[in-house]
C-alpha cells in the first residue's frame, strides 16, 4: 500500500489533527508543509472543491480535503480505526465538531492581538518557505494581514464572539474533566482528546510540538490566551501531548527534518 500524501500549513492546528490522528493510527505519508499564501493555488487545483483548505491528504488515489472529511474518510477507509471503535464513533464525532466549530473563531482570536509582531509571525510563516517565498511575504505583508483579517473576522463586532466561543469550549472542557477522567470518551485515547488537544494546543503551547512550544510563538500568538493559560483544560491538553505526542514527535525526528527540507 503506498504512503499518503498530507498538504499541511505547520501553524495550523487543523493540520496538527491530521498528522497526529495519521502518526498514531500508523498509517504511512508523507508530509508536504505548504507556506501561508501559497497555499492558495495548489489546494483550490487538488481539491476541487474551490476551497483553500488545509489539510489535504491523498491517499488511495483519492483526495480529501477539510479535516473532518479526512478523519470520516480515514474510518470509512482503513476501518477499524483504534482511536475511533464504533461503539464510541457518534459521541467522538460530536467532540470533534464541537472543536472544528472554535477553530477559526480561535485562530482570529490568536491573530487578532499579535500582528504587531510582524517579525515573528514572519519567522513562523516562513519555516518552510524558499527564499524568494519568504522575500514575496516579507513585502506583501500588510496585504495578507488584510486579507487574514476579513477571512478570521477579526474586527470589533466579531473579536468578542470568538472570545466568547473559545472561553465556552473550554468551559465545557473543563466540566467534562471535573470527575476526573484522563480521557473525553472511554478509557483510552480517542480522536476526540486528539481533536479537542490539538485545536486548543495554540492556546496551551505544550512543549512537545516544534512551533506551538516555540518561545516567539508564546510571546506572540500565545500571548492572547493568558486569562486561560493556567486553566484545568489546557493543563489537559498539555498532559496529552506529554504523554501521547510527545513520544511520537520524538520517534519521528529524523522524519520530521526530512518534513522540514520539502518544498
């Protein structure tokens, strides 16, 4: 059976649930990490779909498009999924829709505050973007700043009802944790904690991802998540990560610079 291919933005915390998800169902691929901006042109070719979206993964001679899509895909398709058994699938899907719903509302939430560290969001941007990608960025800045922000939203009207949406996903998360289980649903890790952990995980930075646990994003993109950071949910999430990601990025570094060298 031949690897798959997986089109990934690496701040992207939709990407990271695909990754993860692939990573810990050992299903082999390979990782293309696309640079903001350029993305645009080979996901609307590859989708067809007339969207830009990311993540992309092919696999099987099928491509699939939207995060959501990949993972029911995946379970159709490579069934049974461990982290997905049928008993379990409609509560793990109703989690994962629950997150997918604050998942732009959070990253305009994140943009909104931090801008100003045009430096750093540039850094970020341009990890794995070539020389002349990085320069076009590095000049069109402002104009991609004013896109992104229609796109999040991020304007005076919006910005607080993206607060509000994030602080009430994560006031749920917590309620659900308060009898103090390990896992969202069943005894073991489910693609519910990977969808919850890796959409919250911009907020809660845990150390073991290589962007996320970055100080320049902490200080930056992170900044906005202070009245949530020392939080039961994203202590969570950070615990997940330490004991679930963690060994898996580890195991993978080789593979991981090999990412990180593709155009």
């Amino acid at each position: 059976m031949s690897s798959a291919i997986l089109y990934t933005i690496g701040v992207s915390h939709f990407s990271e649930k695909i990754r993860w998800l692939l990573d810990h169902e050992q299903i082999p691929y390979t990782e293309l990490p696309l640079t903001p901006a350029f993305h645009v042109r080979p996901m609307l070719k590859k989708g067809g779909r007339r969207k830009t979206t990311v993540p992309l993964l092919e696999i099987d001679g099928t491509a699939i498009q939207n995060s959501a899509d990949i993972a029911a895909h995946l379970a159709q398709v490579r069934a049974p999924l461990k982290s997905v058994p049928p008993s379990q699938a409609e509560a793990i899907r109703s989690i994962e829709r629950r997150f997918d719903e604050i998942g732009r509302p959070l990253a305009g939430y994140l943009y909104s505050s931090s801008f100003g560290f045009r430096k750093e969001i540039l850094r970020i941007w341009t990890q794995f973007a070539s020389p002349w990608q990085a320069f076009v960025l590095r000049l069109a800045f402002p104009l991609i700043r004013k896109s992104l922000s229609r796109k999040l939203r991020i304007n005076p009207v919006d910005l607080p009802k993206s607060a509000q949406a994030v602080g009430d996903a994560i006031a749920w998360l917590e309620s659900e944790l308060a009898d103090g289980r390990r896992y969202l649903v069943g005894n073991r890790l489910s693609y519910a904690d990977i969808a919850a952990a890796s959409i919250l995980a911009p907020l809660a930075c845990p150390a073991e991802h290589p962007i996320y646990g970055r100080a320049d994003f902490q200080r930056t993109l992170a900044s906005a998540a202070e009245p949530w950071r020392q939080s039961p949910a994203l202590q969570w999430v950070r615990e997940v990560y330490r004991q679930h990601r963690g060994p898996v990025w580890r195991s993978l570094a080789p593979h991981l610079l090999h990412r990180a060298e593709m155009r």
